[in-house]
C-alpha cells in the first residue's frame, strides 16, 4: 500500500497512525507540500482531482478521504478497530468520523492560516474550533459516564484517530487546550497506545520513555 | 465572591481531573500555575514556568515524586526545588534554583490553590459530589443572571434546571471568563449525571448570550 505523504499534515498523520497500531506497513512516497505545491501537480491530480493528500493507493483501489482510508487499514488489519455492529456504537462510529471532518476545516483551517499564511478569517475558523472542541469535550465526558474512556467503546476506534491530530495540534492554530480536561485524559490514553507513533508536534506520553541516564563525571 | 483575592483559595481543578503521575494548567489570581500529582497522590501547585527557559512546566510529565520540564528535562520537588539537571548529571543543583509554589488543599473532590496565605480552609461542599469542569466567556454576573442565582462569598451558586438541583462552584479566571465547577447532590443515575452535563451546557451558552449582549454597543 503506498501513501501520499507529508510529514506535516494532521490527516496524513492519521493514516500513518492508523498504519501504525494495525501493524500494516505503508510505502510512504512524501509529497512537497509546502512549499512545492506538488499536490496540485499533474502527477497528483491524475490520482486525486480534488488536490488533497493523504492518497492511499493499493492496487487499483485510490482512496483520498482520510476517513475512508482509516477504515480500509482497520477492515483489512485490524477489525477491531472498527467499532462494533451494534446500531448505536456503528453509528457512533459515523457520527465521529463524520464530526472529524468539521475539525479539519475549522481547527486545521486555522493552523494553516497560523503556519503557512493561507487566508481565512482567522477569528472564525477559531470560534468554529473551540464550538466544535466543546462538543468533543462534552461527548468525552459523557463517555467517561458510561465507563467508556474513548468516543465509540472503553477501546480506540477509527473513531478516536479520525479526531485526534488535529485536536492534539490545535493551539498551533492558536486555539487553547487548557480548558478540556476530558479532552487531555483522552489524549493521554490514546498516547499512551503500545504501537502509539508521534509526529511533530504530538508526542507519547514522555514518562513512558526511560529515564535517560548518562554517565556522570562531567559537571 | 470574594473581592479581593488576597488570602482566599481558588477551586482549580476536579480530583478526578488530575490522576496520580499527571500535571494539568490552571489560572489563579496569583498567575498560571502548573497543577501535579505525583505517583504516590500527592498534589502541588508551582508557577506555570521553568526559570531555566520559561518553558511552561504545564507541558512537562511527572515520574515518581518529580515534575519535570518537557524542554530540557529540569526536576522539581513538591517544595519547588531543583532535584535533577539532566545535562548536568553529576551536579547537586543549588538551592537558588526553584519555582514558586502555592499552597494546595484537596476538599470534597476539589483541588483549590492557596493565593496569598489564606487564613481559613477551603470551603467543605459538604453533601455534594463533583460532576466536570467547563470554561465560559462569560463574567460571573452574566453566569449568575443565566442561572437565576447569586454566588456566595465561597463562589457556589445552587439552580434548578429542569427538574434537577445543580449547585455550580465559580472561579472568575482573567477578563471575562469564568471556570465553572459542577456539583451535584449524591452521585445519581449516569441518565441524571448526563442531563446535569447537557443542562450546564445549555446554561454556559445562555450565559455567554448575555455576555455578548453586555459588551455591545
């Protein structure tokens, strides 16, 4: 399976996550984004007309909806991660799948404007991610009401992936995550995941590294 | 509410906000502040700042007994001293190096933050049981209208929303925002836990309503 990638981009990031926990090992061909604009190249738009990345293509099959992506690795990988067949947990898997997308236009639109100086109104697109943090928050707790540490189950689903980069990456954009504190437990437990992969700007969790030590003698 | 902040305690976060071997951000009028547990359950408050690089030390982790700065790994005891300067393995750090640190108070579910040196102890609650934690942009006057009530010198407040008694905890954070504590009477049905949510919800937004209206021409 071969991945359109950059190294930057929350949505990329999900599938090389994604990749990650379910063992599925991807052929990451990096794309110069920023500042080539290979995206919107001949190349790239024969594959995907729309000019975004992540492109995921495994044989002739071409998925270029992060969402989408998530859940072909899941379904060939690791089912689990899907959520259950239950109407509700199916259908809370859509709905915060679906949700992500209302992330990436606000809190993503707003880190792009932040980080690569692309227009917007910068005012809005924070108010339409702290609305839809609020949201998150709130669907978090009552989670943690029903004993449920993520969206969809007490696990990770594609769900949790689908929603996490660009939250973890928010104050980029200027937007702060002081105020969540389901929202920092959540991120936590997802940093914490064995197969948990970073990128820049989202870390796992630093004391579950070991301790560095180094000789001493010198000081 | 208390005026003048000299003195007073602060309800900065839910205990079940803050688990042992994690660090959380909170706003006093004694500044921002860093808020940790260490493994062993032991909660302390130090300025939000590393002296090293000022690097907030809300972004740092906890290993055992310590808090550490996320930029170069500088230690800190409960007492704010410097434990440990990983570039420097060999080196005791001297006393001089420390953050400053408030007095912390773990009461009924709440963790409150001693600003100045409070004479009294916090505020017992007695009876009721933390809910969640929500912010507002709104001040507590725009708060106190949406909820038909008035805060008492404590900063709690007791409404009626629907057919549940809600009885919210107001801590005023800088400008016009106030961090709201949520507290119920007894534990309830997660069905009544999940109603007082969506109820204070609907109360913040009302409140901010307020608040928008307040500032307009």
């Amino acid at each position: 399976m071969k991945l359109y990638d950059y190294i930057l981009s929350p949505s990329c990031y999900k599938v090389r996550l994604m990749a990650a926990l379910a063992g599925v090992k991807l052929d990451i061909r990096p794309v110069d984004f920023h500042p080539g604009l290979e995206h919107r190249g001949p190349e790239l738009m024969a594959l995907n007309p729309a000019g975004s990345i992540p492109i995921l293509e495994d044989g002739d099959l071409v998925l270029t909806e992060s969402s989408a992506i998530l859940v072909y690795l899941a379904a060939k990988a690791a089912p689990d991660w899907l959520g259950g067949d239950a109407a509700e947990e199916a259908a809370r898997v859509q709905q915060w799948l679906s949700f992500s997308g209302r992330l990436t236009a606000s809190l993503g639109g707003a880190r792009l404007h932040e980080m690569l100086l692309r227009p917007g109104d910068i005012g809005a697109l924070q108010a339409q991610g702290i609305a839809a943090l609020r949201e998150l928050e709130a669907g978090l707790f009552e989670q943690s009401l029903r004993g449920q540490r993520f969206l969809v189950a007490d696990r990770p689903t594609v769900a949790d992936i689908a929603c996490f980069p660009y939250v973890a990456l928010a104050p980029d954009g200027g937007v702060s995550l002081d105020p969540y504190p389901t929202i920092r437990r959540w991120s936590r437990a997802l940093r914490a995941l064995d197969a948990f992969i970073e990128m820049p700007g989202i870390h796992r969790l630093h004391e579950l590294k070991p301790e560095p030590h180094i000789e001493s003698g010198e000081a | 509410m208390l005026s003048d902040p000299t003195g007073s305690w602060t309800p900065v976060v839910l205990s079940a906000d803050l688990p042992p071997g994690t660090v959380v951000p909170a706003r006093t009028p004694a500044g921002p502040i860093a808020l940790w547990r260490s493994a062993s359950g032991r909660p302390s408050a130090s300025a939000d700042r590393c002296p090293h690089r000022g690097m907030r030390l809300s972004h740092g982790f906890v290993r055992g007994e310590t808090l550490s700065c996320i930029y170069h790994g500088w230690s800190y005891g409960q007492a704010g001293n410097c434990l440990r300067i990983p570039a420097h393995p060999g080196l005791a750090p001297p006393e001089t190096i420390r953050v400053a640190t408030h007095p912390v108070e773990e009461v009924g579910g709440v963790l409150w933050v001693g600003v100045g040196e409070p004479a009294t102890q916090p505020p017992q609650l007695a009876g009721l049981v933390p809910l969640r934690s929500l912010q507002a942009r709104a001040g507590v006057a725009a708060i106190e209208a949406a909820a038909g009530a008035k805060a008492d010198a404590d900063g709690l407040l007791e409404t009626t929303q629907g057919s549940q008694k809600i009885h919210l905890l107001l801590a005023c954070q800088e400008r016009d925002e106030t961090l709201i504590h949520v507290l119920l009477e007894g534990e309830g049905s997660v069905a009544e836990r999940v109603a007082a949510s969506r109820a204070v919800e609907a109360l913040r937004r009302k409140a901010e309503a307020l608040e928008m209206e307040r500032d307009a021409p």
